[in-house]
C-alpha cells in the first residue's frame, strides 16, 4: 500500500503577487502573512505609503523577516 505522500508532490505555498511598485512586490500567503519583497529604496517608500491608506489595519513583514 502506498502513502498519500506518493501521489501528490509536497505543496510549496508560493504566495499571490497583490500589488507591486517598481520592483518591489506586495505578497499574500495562504496563511494570511503579507510580505513586502524586492525593490529599491524609493519602491519600497511608495509601497508603505499605500499600504498605510488602503491596508492600514495590515501588518507587513519584508524580506528579511522583519515586521514593521
């Protein structure tokens, strides 16, 4: 008898680009995390100056794990 493991291939959640600036992407996990990746400095200004009008109840970490 074969494991459920067997059939279906590990799922990895990848995480749903919501917005983006420039080259930093705003990112929702199934999980419910909010992760803002990428970018430069200025990219990244205007990517907290629109969550803080349109998510302002969100907290987001960046990628280097840290919540702000």
């Amino acid at each position: 008898m074969r494991r459920k493991s067997e059939y279906y291939p590990p799922f990895k959640d990848e995480g749903e680009v919501m917005a983006s600036w420039g080259e930093a992407r705003l990112i929702n996990y199934l999980d419910g995390k909010l992760v803002l990746k990428g970018g430069s400095k200025e990219d990244r200004i205007a990517a907290r100056e629109w969550i803080s009008m349109f998510l302002n109840d969100a907290v987001v970490g960046d990628s280097s794990g840290r919540r702000d």
